[in-house]
C-alpha cells in the first residue's frame, strides 16, 4: 500500500497539536505540583528521553524530548493558590484535550476504515489469527 499524502500530513498534525497541549501542561503545572509526584518519577524516568531519541531514529517521527526535559525540570508548588485564573486555565486545558481526544478518535475510525476497504485488515487478520 503506498503513503497518502493527506493521512501523513494529518497524522503529523495531530502529533504538533498533542505537543502543543503538553508543553502548555507542562508550564501550567510548574510550581503547582506536589513534591512527591515529582519525586516519584512517575512524570518523566531515566529512560524516557532515550527511548524517546530511539524511537525517532527507528522510526523517522519527530518527538520534541524538551516536552519531557521541561517535564524533569519542574518545581514543586508550596501553597497551591486556586482562583478563577487557574480554574479557567484547566478548563480550558481539558477542553482542547477531550476535543483533540475526539478528532483523533474520528480520523482512526476514518483510517481504520479506509484500510479495510482496501482489504488490508482482512488480509493481515487472517494472517495474524492463521485461518484461511
């Protein structure tokens, strides 16, 4: 099957859109965090940038490691002040993710079903599950 210039393209757009919402996490959450998530590594381990470099070297994608640079680089809130300002902010975060959540799950139903209908799901699930 060759590459179609229009599923790349919009595959890469999703990929810059899902950076985007992170890096903008990442800034809202410095300095609000709790030191012992930070502490518990769970964010960001001592593999995660290289997997990340190996990972777009196998694979040709880019993959911005300062996403997860700026992830190990956060400071812990003391007091964590919530006023209307913080609230939007979150809202508004989570709003651009359950709407991104939602296009990306219509462009691989969109995707999935193209494939099929150029049989490639049928002929690699047999492949898969050995039957004929």
């Amino acid at each position: 099957m060759c590459a179609d210039k229009t599923w790349i393209e919009k595959a890469d757009w999703f990929r810059r859109q899902l950076e985007e919402l992170l890096r903008d996490t990442v800034q809202l959450a410095n300095r609000r965090v709790n030191s012992w998530i930070l502490d518990s590594q769970e964010l960001v381990t001592e593999f995660t940038i290289p997997a990340e470099e190996c990972t777009e070297k196998l694979s040709g994608v880019l993959i911005d490691s300062g996403i997860s640079r700026q992830e190990k680089a956060l400071r812990p809130g003391q007091r964590i002040q919530v006023d209307r300002e913080l609230v939007r902010a979150v809202d508004e975060l989570n709003r651009r993710a359950l709407r991104l959540l939602n296009q990306f799950i219509e462009f691989k139903e969109a995707f999935c079903g193209r494939l099929e209908t150029e049989g490639f799901l049928r002929s690699t699930t047999r492949f898969w599950l050995n039957t004929s």
